[in-house]
C-alpha cells in the first residue's frame, strides 16, 4: 500500500481498525497517527506478523473498506 494514501485515508479508516483488529488500544490508534510504517509495526507487536503481512493485512482491510463505501 502506498503510504501517501493510508495517510490520506487515515481519519477514515482509523474508526475501523480497532474493530478489524480487537487487540488495539486506543493509544495504539493514536500512536500510529496514520503513519504506514508505525502501524504496522504495531500490528507486528500485537499479532506478531511480520512487516510484510502487516503491510498485506493493512492493504487487504483498506481495499475492503473503500469496496464497501462504494456500495
């Protein structure tokens, strides 16, 4: 995922991403402050996914997300 657009993207999908994944704290949210390579390195910490699946699983719930807004 670009991380031009996960920025861009951020205030939209950041309401979500603690119920995509239940293991994030508020703080967590905030401490990414829409930074790719932050949160996924959270994600790392939480789930213990390598860089590049946090990266996937990230990219994966964006695209989802924006299909759904379409709808």
């Amino acid at each position: 995922m670009n991380k031009d657009i996960f920025e861009g993207k951020w205030k939209q999908i950041s309401g979500e991403a603690k119920s995509w994944w239940g293991k994030l704290t508020d703080d967590d949210v905030k401490q990414a402050a829409g930074k790719l390579d932050v949160f996924a390195g959270i994600l790392q910490e939480k789930y213990g996914y390598t860089h590049e699946r946090a990266v996937e699983e990230i990219d994966k719930r964006v695209t989802e997300f924006e299909k759904n807004l379409k709808k």
